[in-house]
C-alpha cells in the first residue's frame, strides 16, 4: 500500500509539473517573434549599408568631375557691412542663381581669384569729378557734381585706413575738369564748369599743407578737356569745349615757372576725346565728338611741339576709354558715338589701328585701369541704365573676360591704381549722385 501511495504521488507531482498547450505555444510565438525581429533588425541594418555605400560612389565616383573638367567659382554678396563681392575664376559658363538671402554668381573668367570690397564713402556724394594719386600713396578727389550744384570741396582716400577725410577746399567749384600730380608732387587742377560758366581758372594743392593756390589762368576757358604730363614734366591741355565750340586749342604748363604758353593747334577740335603719353614720349589723342572727325587720331610731339595725323579709328566714339598696355600698345574702348562694345588697338611703330573682339557689355563712360599682371580692368559705365559690369582684357590672348560685377551700379565715376595694386573706384551716378567706394583686388 505505501508503493502504490508512493507512486500515485510522483504520478500527480509530473502532471502539476508539466506546462499546458497554451503556454507551450505562446513560448513558441514568442521565440517565432523574436527570431522574425532579430532578423529584421539585421536586414534593416544591412540595407542602410548598402544605401550608404550606394549614395557614396553616386557621388564621388559617378557624379564627381573629372580632372578634366573645370571648376566654377562662386560670387556670394550679402546684405552685411560692408560688402563684399568674391570672384572665383575659371573657364566656366556663367550661370546665376538666387537664394533667399545671398546672391551666389558664377562667373566665365580666368585662373584667378578677384573680390571687390566697400572702401569707405566719400563725405560728399559727387560725380563728373577728378581724382589723383598723390605721392604718399593717398587719392586726392575734388570737385564734381552734387545732382543740384557743382562741388568745390576736395578729400583724401587714404588706402592704410579705409578713409575719406576732408581736405581744404579749392578756390572755385568746378565739375568736368581735370587734374593731374606734377613731378614735384603737387597736383594740378584746370578748367572745368562752374556755377558762371566755363572756366580757366587753374588752382595748385600742396599735399603738405592741404592748402589750395590760384596760379595764372589759361589762355582758354574749357571743360571736357584732356591734362597730360608729359615726359619733360610740363602739363598739356588740349582741346575741349568752351559753350560755343569744340577747341583745337592746346597749351602748355611749365611748373618751374607756374606760367601757361599756347603750343600749336590740333588738326580738329574736339571733346570728350582721350589723351595718353605714349612710350616714346610723344601723346595720342584720339576721337571726341567733333562729326564727322569723331574717328580721327593724332599724334603731339613734345620736342616739336607739332601735331600730326596718324591713321584713323576703325570707327568714331567719344567718352571711351585709351590705355597704354604694357608691350607699349593702346587699348580703345566703348564709346557714345554709336553706344558700343567694339574695341581697337594702337601700335605706334606703324601707326595703325586694328579691330580687336568686342567687349561682353555695350558701355561708355566707364572706366580702364591696368593691373599688375598686364591685364586691363573695365568697369561700369552706361548704356540705357547706368552698370555695375565689370570685364578684364587679356593682351596675352587678346580675349575679353567677364569679371564679378560691382557692388554699385555707376557712371562718371572715377578709378585709379593704388601703390598696392589694388583698383580705387569712387564716387560716380547711380541715378542720382553717389558717395560710395568700392576696392578691386586680386587674392
């Protein structure tokens, strides 16, 4: 009786011990489910890695450009003070595109970088002014017009601060003058239109005072003339307009004796032409709005004192620009005549003029300055609307460049090299007079 109870007892103990079927199968599930998830979890995993690797090679095996291929810069102007314009050259098609808050541009250019930067603001907003660079490397800006009355302030650019300060000034407003640094660094301002009329009134500003002196008259009253120093360190003036006629008259400016003597006659009056010293010593003057001689040149010797045709334009233009290149050629360019985008050169060994690839923008009364590298730097202007364009010449390639454009739309305004390579645009018309300056520079 005690085995049967014994065994009766282990036979209950096993049936209370054992699971049901309901949690044998939910074990089951679970283990089924954890099973399905784990490899879930893997799989998840292993298709990022894949979607990963894949997106990787798309983008620096398959899209990526080759060696080949050019590289664009981008131009970013905020809305920040001040501004600043980055250029990042290449050989690349333009394209442009607009973010909300910044205005990337990429540019066709050179291998070079380029940026132009706000450089201060004149204290009086000017245009139809001059500009000198003085001695200690400052620029000395007088005159011009206001957008109600001429100017007869003047101020100083110094490049070390990023300033403008006023200096003395001159003894008559004047805009459409001109003026010129002398060889004993006191600059030179003549002519030009007053609130009377057209004037001969010359002044002389000493740096080292600040201070303004009328010197003796000139024998012609004119404005729209040219002032050039010449080799010998005298001062020519030639041509203009007086509110009558286009002049022929030229005059000569001796410092060491602060007198003005008539020198001979152009062969055609002229205005708005352009004077340059070329690099045998003798000035080519060329175009001007006298019809039909707007495409004619000629050439001042200094030692006779005689003026000469030489070969003509290939088209007339006044308000251009002409600048001596460094292999000794003159670069002409733009015009009002016809308002173009055509551009010759000069060569004085033969005297003759050659038709070059017309500049990417129509413009005249714009600006050209040559940099350092040889190259010419065009910019702004007008033709229809006033322009904020600017474009490189290359005389290597003889090819034209479109460069980052300026923070300023402008005309008649002014440009000058500093000591430091760096362009000095300032001041100019932006539908009304402007007081803003702007650097160009090469990084």
């Amino acid at each position: 009786m005690t085995k049967h109870g014994c065994a009766c007892v282990f036979e209950i103990n096993f049936y209370l011990q054992r699971p049901s079927e309901n949690t044998i199968r939910t074990i089951n599930n679970y283990q089924w489910w954890q099973s399905r998830r784990i490899k879930l979890v893997i799989s998840v995993i292993v298709l990022a890695i894949v979607i990963i690797t894949l997106s990787l090679v798309l983008k620096f095996v398959i899209l990526a450009p080759k060696k080949s291929e050019t590289t664009t810069g981008t131009t970013i102007t905020t809305a920040s003070t001040p501004s600043i314009t980055t250029e990042l050259y290449s050989t690349a098609t333009t394209t442009t595109t607009t973010p909300t808050t910044t205005t990337p541009t990429t540019t066709t250019t050179s291998n070079e970088q380029s940026v132009w930067r706000q450089a201060g603001n004149l204290n009086h907003a000017r245009y139809r002014h001059a500009a000198s660079v003085l001695t200690d490397g400052k620029v000395l800006v007088t005159g011009g017009f206001s957008g109600s009355y001429q100017l007869d302030s003047a101020e100083l650019y110094d490049p070390t601060t990023d300033n403008w300060t006023l200096t003395g000034n001159m003894n008559i407003e004047r805009e459409l003058h001109t003026a010129s640094l002398l060889t004993n660094g006191r600059v030179l301002v003549v002519g030009g239109e007053s609130a009377h009329g057209y004037t001969d009134v010359a002044e002389l500003y000493d740096p080292s005072t600040g201070m303004w002196t009328v010197i003796a008259t000139m024998q012609q009253a004119r404005a729209e003339h040219t002032e050039t120093v010449l080799p010998n360190g005298k001062v020519l003036v030639a041509g203009g307009f007086n509110g009558a006629s286009h002049l022929d008259n030229a005059e000569l400016y001796d410092p060491s004796t602060e007198t003005w003597t008539n020198t001979s006659d152009m062969n055609v009056g002229r205005e708005h032409h352009t004077a340059c010293v070329l690099k045998d010593g003798r000035v080519l003057v060329a175009g001007g709005g006298n019809h039909p001689y707007e495409n004619s040149a000629e050439l001042y010797d200094p030692l006779t004192e005689i003026w000469s045709f030489t070969g003509n334009m290939t088209t007339g233009r006044e308000r251009h620009t002409a600048t001596v290149l460094e292999d000794g050629k003159v670069l002409v360019t733009g015009g009002a005549h016809d308002q173009m985008s055509s551009a010759e050169l000069y060569d004085p060994a033969t005297e003759t003029w050659t038709a070059i690839n017309a500049m990417k923008q129509t413009r005249f009364d714009h600006t050209a300055s040559v940099l350092a590298n040889g190259k010419v730097l065009i910019a702004g202007g007008y033709i229809v609307d006033v322009l904020d364009s600017a474009e490189l010449y290359d005389p290597f390639t003889e090819s034209w460049i479109a460069a980052a454009n300026m923070n300023h739309i402008r005309t008649d305004h002014v440009a000058f090299v500093l000591a430091n390579g760096k362009v000095l645009v300032a001041g100019g018309y932006d539908n009304t007079a402007m007081n803003a300056a702007e650097l160009y520079e090469l990084l």
